[in-house]
C-alpha cells in the first residue's frame, strides 16, 4: 500500500524521501569538488612559487589508546612536542590545545619562505620554540616534570624534534658540528650569584631575581638570549643577559642561582661552559 505525506503534499513519502537523497548526494559531490580544487590550486602555486612547498604539514592524531581524550601534533607525519612519561595514553594535549599548535605552525610555515629556523628561545622567562622568530609553543614546569628535566632541556629536545620531522639538522649547534660555523660561540667558565645579590638592581635595570633564568655578561647587549651549556656533564640552560660582569679573572659569564642549579654547578661555583647565542644579537 502506498503512503502519502501527511503535509497535505499531493507527492508520495517515498518520492519526497528520494529526492532528500539526491540532494544530499549533491551536497557532497559539490564538497569533495570545491576539496579537489583547493587542493590543485594550492599545488599549482607551491609549483609556480606563489606558495612554499611546507604549507599545511602539521595535523593532530587522537593518541589510540581506551578512554583516552588526549591527542598529539604530528609534522610530516612524525609526533612533535612530546614530554616521557610512563603511562604513553596520559602525554598530550586536548583537542583545541593541539589544533591551535598545529594552526600556528602550519601558519608559520606558510608566511616563511625558504629554509625554516627553529630556536629554543625566552619569552618572559618562558622557554620557548620559535619558528622563524614566530613562538610555536610554550614549555611548562609541568612538561618538564613528566620528562624528568629542565624547562631548557626540553626546549632543547622539542626543537630537535621539530627539526627532524622537517628534516633538518638539530636545534642546537652544539649538537651539530655542521653548525658551528653559523652560530656565535664562547667558550670558557662559568660562574654563579645570588644570595646578597638578589632583590638589588642589575646593570640593565631590572631588578635581579636568583630565581630567574638571566645571567650576567660583559659584552652581550641586553636582552641576548644565549644557551649555556656545562661541558662537564652537558646539561643546557637558557638565560637571557641582563646584567655585566663577571669581574673574575677567567670567567666568561656569571649565572643565576636558578640557572646554575639547572646545569648543575651550585655545588661546585663554576664550571667550563660554552655560550651559544641564540637571539636578540
């Protein structure tokens, strides 16, 4: 037996139910058309260099574990950003974490022309990772924590991890002799202050805080971002120069308590280092 539609139309149900189908189909067809376009076009200006061939190579991965809502970030189909931690379905981030980090990079990658920089850097006392000046993501106490680490090692190893899934040479020049030639070295020892020091104005005028990630250079402008690293036990830490100094025959730099804690040379007052600078120079 026939139905009708009951709207008072003089069309059968099962008509008006096929052509909800054919316009759907429609729909979709058109979709897929203006995804195929888009696709050709944006080829055809990385091809004519309208358009850097690294557009859109970051994504995000739901990490495939039961009852997980946590997800990754992934360029050129490698993960990035990851801290360790022993329970691999608890690393991540939420959707919207990871979706906004994958939008910056892919926008980063798209305005930068030519090979891409990336740099661990400070922002506000934040350890950073730059692309081409432009901050990706933020390194927190809390990542570096699960990783058993500094904010600065970190930095170091996420850097790394980006630039190996870009298929670049690592972040740091000190891992790469390839780079040392590009990169402004010093090398020679470290000290440390704090104690007495701290609350007291610095020679660039901001107020030196022991618990703070600065050191003290002669020359460096203020405001330098510089990676020191301990060579006795290569632990890194990132430092931004806002005082002068030291004023002790055979030392190059004079850090934070903060920042000699973090590669570990409280104990012993100094150690030999080399400084690499990073930014702001």
């Amino acid at each position: 037996m026939e139905r009708w539609s009951q709207a008072g139309s003089n069309l059968p149900v099962f008509f008006l139910e096929k052509e909800k189908v054919v316009s759907m189909k429609k729909k979709f067809l058109i979709q897929m058309a203006l995804l195929i376009l888009s696709v050709l076009v944006t080829s055809a200006l990385a091809l004519g260099g309208i358009l850097p061939d690294n557009t859109n190579i970051a994504s995000v991965e739901k990490i495939p574990c039961e009852g997980s809502n946590q997800y990754v970030v992934k360029v050129n189909n490698e993960r990035v950003f990851e801290t360790a931690q022993e329970d691999p379905c608890q690393i991540g981030y939420t959707l919207q974490e990871a979706s906004k980090v994958a939008a910056d990079l892919n926008k980063a990658f798209r305005i930068n022309q030519g090979p891409l920089r990336v740099t661990p850097d400070l922002v506000d006392q934040q350890p950073v990772i730059k692309v081409s000046d432009t901050p990706i993501v933020s390194i927190e106490e809390t990542d570096a924590e699960y990783s058993q680490t500094t904010t600065s090692e970190l930095a170091l190893i996420w850097a790394d991890q980006l630039r190996q899934a870009l298929r670049e040479s690592p972040a740091s020049a000190l891992r790469s002799t390839a780079q040392r030639s590009t990169a402004r070295l010093e090398e020679g020892r470290a000290s440390w202050y704090g104690g007495r020091f701290h609350g007291r104005r610095t020679a660039s005028g901001e107020t030196f805080h022991e618990g703070m990630l600065t050191a003290a250079h002669k020359t460096l402008p203020f405001g330098t971002v510089v990676l020191v690293t301990n060579l006795a036990n290569q632990r890194s830490v990132l430092v931004k120069i806002n005082d002068r100094g030291p004023y002790s025959a055979g030392r190059i730099i004079d850090l934070s308590r903060r920042a000699a804690d973090d590669i570990g040379m409280i104990r012993s007052g100094t150690a030999p280092v080399i400084i690499e600078v990073l930014s702001g120079y």
